[in-house]
C-alpha cells in the first residue's frame, strides 16, 4: 500500500481519546439541558402560582402597599333642649397640620409658621413627640381655630413651606354653657387606652365625651366615620386622591331640661359656695332643671385649652367639675322625717292621731338625743311633720327598727342609681342591719336606728333621689327621671307604690302644713300665686361632731340646709329638692331657692292653666329674707 492511501485511511480513523472526549461532551450537554429545563420548569410552576393560583391574595398585598385608606371624622350630633334651643353643636373649625416626612427639617418649619400662627413651646414639644411615634407621612395637628386671614395665608404660602397641610374639621360649641356644663358635659382628646379601641380616636384632633351626656350617648352622637382612597409612592407619599366614603353623622339628641329654668336655678344657687338643685316633672319623670354650683364653661376645656385655665379649674378647692346634684352624698336630716312617717303608718307603730310628748329630748339607756327645740304638750305626725319634731320621729323609728325603715326608704327612692343618661351618680347609703354587718363587720345598735329617723348617722343621699322621693309622695307611684326624650316613648305608667293612700294623704297634708300653716317650718317660703300651694320639708343636717368642730373654719362648722317640695299641692305637676353645703337651716337657705325656681317653673305653665293668668313673675318669685330653723 502506497503511502498516500496510507495516509488517507489514517484520517479517517480517529484515535480512541478522542472518541472518549466527544462522549463526555455529549452527557455533559444532557445534563446542563435537563437542569436547565428543570429550572425553567420549577421558574414556570412558582409563576404559575403566583400570577395564579396565588394572584388575588397578593394582588391585596400590592394593593396595600399602593394604596393608602384615611378615616375622615364624622360630625357630631347636636344636642338640644324640650324647647328646640340648642345647648351642644359642631362648628367649623379651621386647622393647620404639618406632614413630617416632607419638612427639610421640622424645627425649621415651625419656625416659619410661628410668624403666621403662634406655636408655644409647649405646642412644639408636643409636635415632635408625635412625629417620633408614628409614620412621617401621617399629619401632626400644630394649630386650630385659625381665623379666615391665618388660613388663607398659609394656603397661598403652601408651596413655599414643605410639609405645610390646612383643612377643615369640626369643634364643640356649648351654648348656655355655665348653667348647662354639668349635664351636657364637655369632650377631649382620647386617651392612651381608647386610641387602640376606635380607630376613628387617631385622627388628629378628635374628641370624644368625656362628662355629661356627652360621655353617656358618645357613641351615639360619634357617628359613624367615613373614608378617603390616596395612592401612594413606595415611600408612603400621596399621588392622588381615588375616592371616598362620605361620614354618617351622629344622632341629634333632645333632652328634658329647660333651659330657661335651668338658667334661673343657676342664678339662683350664686350666692351660695356650693349648692344644688333638682326639679322634676313627676307626670313624665322629665329632668326640667339639674343645677350645681360651682360650675365652670365648658368651652374653657374642649377647644384651643389653655392650660393653666384647665389646671386651676381642675385643682380647685370647691371642685367646680363635680356635680353635686347627682355626686354629692348629704345626710337628708329632717327631709327624711317624710320617710319615717310614712314608714311608721306603713308598720303601724303610729296611729294618725296619736300624740307624743316632746320636752325637746330623748333618752334611751344613757344615751340623751336633743330635739331642735322642745314642742310641748302633745304632738301628732301632722304637728310633728309640720314643726320637724324630732322626738316624735326618734321614737317612731325606735318603735319599727332599721329594717322596715330602710326598706320603705329604698321603696320611695332612696339608696340607688337611676339609668337617665347621667354618668358618674354615687349610690348614697341607706343603711340596715346587714348593712353594716357586710360594710363595718359590726352590729347595730339602737342608737343609730334612733338617729337615722332624722336622717342623720349613717344615711346618705343625692338631691336627685331627694326629687324623686318628693316626686313618689306626692302622685303616690314609682317616679323614675329620664334625661332624654324620644318622639317614640310612650306616657309612662308607672306602678303605684305599696304604701296606704290614706297614709301617703296624712303625710302630704303635713308637708303642706310645712309651707303654708301656723308653725310650719318653710312658712315663710309659700308660693305667692293665687290659690296654688306648695307642699315641702325642710331639713337640716349636721356634718361635724364636738370632737374635730375646733379644727375646722366657721363655714365647714355650718350644718347643711335641706328642702324637698312639689307642687300644686292638690295636683302635682313638678317636685323638687335643694341642698346648700354649709347653709344653715333647711327653711332660711334651701326652701326660698325651691320656691322662685317652682314659682319659676309653674308661671311657664301661665299659658296652659287659668290659675296663673294675672300672675306676674315679679309678684310671684320676689325673695323673702326668712328667718329661724327646722333644727
């Protein structure tokens, strides 16, 4: 063979290396392209999942972190008095707000918005502990109540100012304010506990009750919030605005009381340090009147509040933020002689003409308890009643016990919280045997069943239980207040009380006697209005012992002054009841309060009824100085 066949046989033959090499290339190619193909199998499967299977649960994701939800306040119901005048309304209020995540920096800010509005230091510290806390993108309130030439200006400034936000709200305007601050109450900013209770409590600047009917019905008068759709940037900043929800409105509230009325018993109860007094409408329970002084403006405390003003009214010694109508626990003293009266025909210890003797004290073992004055000679309940005899009624609730004259007490009234939209009532105390055994872990004595027939020792009540044992007296059924009315309540039907009529009619022809007879302890308070009587009690209770009488002030060392009424006597439409702290004597300091505001209450009626016509305000309502005492 030649060489060049030799040759050309040769290259065609490739060497063994080189057949090993090409197979190696080829499981080498097999396994790059299955790994390949499995990793754009499992890159098809995870997509197939997520823009799948998986798609509207992060198409909520995606959406969360593009859009951006903002509650928008609701506005506050109104609240109005029986006559339509309104006593608590939402006013435009005009804000300033900073954003601060677009401040350069926010001290620089403030600064150049103190030129416009003035921003305290207080204010400032206020502003960047909030920026610290929450999102920079959330706005911080700096300023409300702007006047129309502050707003304008800074919207014209806007551009200029980075961060720089003003919009409209709401705020809380109270009319009638002193007179109605108790009852209507007041709102304020949440606190740290209620903001995680309510979303709607982050908004800046919104308020919510804090007293009153404000703090009662405050859901009901919240509304309910609406909503605004932004999207937002992936730094949180607003692009635009999507939509919104618009809020619900709350619920306008009417309310029982008069205004007018309420006016004249506030004016009335000034010349006292602290005093109250409660009238009802005892056809339909309606509060007509529910006065406390001290009082304060509720306006001082909801709205661009002043702190020093805040802080002197809520340190001051006469706490002008408590409501004594319905907070201020008293010893009833001799208003509680209607009680015992009753309670004594109820058990029949006493009989209607029955007389006792009264040398003006009483003894039992050791034990001497004084009457306020000796009466002589025999005395009946209508003479006890009439004249406050004290004997008379130590020896009544010494005949019947404490049992029986509790539960008469708490029959009429007494002892208990009353559900009519009033927050914060304190219970009083009507005490009996297992009382004090539960309260004490004593026994009772008959001492203090003795003294708690004048309503003294360990009894206690509110003037708004005082009304409505008045209330029950005089219709002879279980008065119950209510604040609030509705065009949907239906008249009242009240159950008649289990006492006696007969009995219930001696002991009103007693109080009657009080006002208007001879020797009546309030006789000097009569009503001034042809043919309309008043029937009432006065009462007087003491408050200090010999032991710390030394220790106090002349005016701490003054008993209280009690007084409960309703009228007319023959057909009663209003009762009431009056108690001035450190007053003296029931007939000298409550009963002439009771009388022009009843008088008061009675000529609003001059239209309805014929026995008023002629009768002028003047004539009927004019002070009387009133001198002695119930003891």
């Amino acid at each position: 063979m030649s060489k060049s066949r030799a040759l050309h046989y040769g290259a065609k033959k490739k060497p063994d290396y080189a057949r090993k090499q090409s197979y190696r290339f080829s499981r080498r190619a097999l396994l790059v392209g299955g790994a390949q193909a499995g990793l754009f199998c499992l890159l098809g499967w995870r997509l197939h999942q997520l823009q799948i299977k998986e798609a509207s649960e992060y198409r909520l994701l995606s959406d969360e972190n593009r859009l951006m939800m903002q509650l928008a306040a609701p506005s506050r119901g109104s609240i109005r008095d029986r006559t339509g005048a309104v006593l608590a309304e939402d006013r435009e209020n005009l804000r300033l707000l900073v954003l601060p995540a677009f401040c350069k920096s926010l001290p620089e800010t403030l600064d150049k918005l103190s030129h416009i509005v003035p921003i305290s230091r207080a204010t400032r510290d206020r502003i960047k502990r909030a920026a610290a806390r929450q999102s920079g993108y959330y706005p911080v309130l700096v300023a409300e109540g702007l006047t129309w030439r502050q707003f304008s200006l800074l919207n014209v400034l806007a551009p200029q100012i980075p961060g720089l936000r003003t919009d409209r709200s709401a705020y809380r305007k109270y009319y009638h304010a002193r007179p109605m601050a108790h009852l209507v109450g007041y709102v304020g900013m949440a606190g740290k506990g209620e903001v995680d209770l309510d979303p709607v409590m982050r908004l800046p600047g919104f308020r919510a009750g804090r007293s009153g009917i404000e703090k009662t019905f405050d859901e009901q008068l919240r509304g309910t919030p609406g909503t605004r759709k932004f999207e937002v940037d992936s730094r949180g900043r607003v692009v635009r605005e999507l939509g919104a929800t618009p809020s619900t409105p709350g619920k306008d509230l009417v309310l029982s009381i008069d205004h007018h009325l309420q006016t004249v018993a506030q004016e009335r109860l000034k010349e006292h340090r602290v005093a109250s007094v409660v009238v009802l409408d005892v056809e339909t329970g309606g509060i007509l009147a529910l006065a406390s002084t001290p009082t304060f403006d509720p306006n001082d405390v909801v709205f661009r509040v002043d702190p020093k003003t805040w802080g002197r009214i809520a340190r001051a010694k006469d706490q002008p933020l408590q409501n004594r109508a319905i907070r201020g626990q008293y010893p009833p003293g001799s208003t509680f002689k209607v009680v015992t009266a009753l309670a004594g025909l109820h058990a029949g210890v006493i009989e209607p003409q029955e007389t006792m003797r009264c040398p003006g004290v009483y003894r039992l073992g050791r034990a001497r308890f004084r009457c306020w004055k000796s009466h002589g000679g025999g005395i009946n309940v209508h003479e006890a009643i009439k004249q406050s005899c004290d004997v008379y009624f130590y020896e009544t609730a010494k005949r019947m016990g404490i049992d029986h004259l509790a539960a008469v007490a708490r029959h009429l009234g007494l002892g208990r919280i009353y559900d009519c939209g009033l927050p914060g009532q304190k219970e009083g105390i009507i005490p009996d045997v297992a009382w004090k055994r539960t309260h004490l872990m004593q026994p009772w004595y008959g001492g203090e069943t003795v003294i708690a027939g004048i309503g003294q020792g360990f009894v206690s009540s509110t003037p708004l239980q005082l009304a409505v044992m008045a209330g029950r007296v005089a219709t002879g059924r279980a008065v119950l207040p209510k604040l609030v009315l509705s065009p949907d309540d239906p008249d009242p039907e009240w159950p008649l009380l289990q006492l006696d009529p007969r009995h219930l009619d001696i002991v009103r022809r007693g109080m009657i006697g009080v006002v208007n007879e001879p020797r009546g302890t309030a006789r000097r308070s009569a009503l001034k209005i042809p043919d309309v009587l008043m029937a009432g009690k006065t009462g007087t209770s003491q408050v200090v012992n010999a032991h710390n009488e030394h220790k106090l002030s002349p005016y701490k060392r003054e008993t209280h002054a009690l007084f409960v009424a309703y009228a007319p006597a023959d057909k009663p439409r209003y009762a009431a009841a009056c108690v001035v702290e450190h007053g003296g004597g029931g007939s000298s300091a409550a009963a002439p309060i009771v009388k022009d505001v009843m008088t008061e209450a009675l000529l609003r009626d001059a239209a309805k009824s014929p026995a008023f016509a002629g009768t002028s305000a003047e004539t009927a309502s004019g002070k009387i100085a009133v001198v002695g005492d119930d003891g």
